[in-house]
C-alpha cells in the first residue's frame, strides 16, 4: 500500500507560523533554500515575505524552520 501526502490545510499553516508574521526571519526551506527578510502575510497556501524592498511568495508546506533574524542580518533568498 502506497501513501499519498495530503495536502496541509492552509488554515493549520496560518495557526502555525502566525508568530513571525511583521518579523524580521530566517527560513529555511525544505527545496535546500534560505531566506531572511520580513514576513508580510499569507495569501491562500503562500507565505508572503519583503527582500530587499521586493515581495516574495513560498509555498507554506515548503517551510522548514524559522528563526528571527538581526536588524544588521543581510537580506536574500538563495
């Protein structure tokens, strides 16, 4: 028997990150890229992230750990 994966409910995601939302954070994504700037808001299943001045949309379930960041830390995406 083979297991799908469910797709996480974007409401579950949402509870889950709230806390960083307004933040300045690292994030480490399950795609092996990083991330820090500020944490915006949510749109449906994405996280909506300003680097560098630029908006910047990941997918929730892609979300590995978080961290708050420096106000010095440099901002990117990589």
């Amino acid at each position: 028997m083979e297991m799908t994966e469910i797709p996480l409910n974007p409401r579950h995601l949402r509870d889950r990150f709230q806390e960083w939302v307004g933040k300045k954070v690292i994030v480490g994504l399950t795609t092996f890229h990083y991330l820090c700037g500020t944490w915006k808001a949510f749109d449906g299943y994405h996280a909506i992230f300003e680097i560098g001045g630029k908006e910047q949309r990941v997918l929730m379930h892609e979300i590995d750990n978080v961290a708050l960041a420096s106000e010095a830390q440099a901002e990117y995406f990589k």
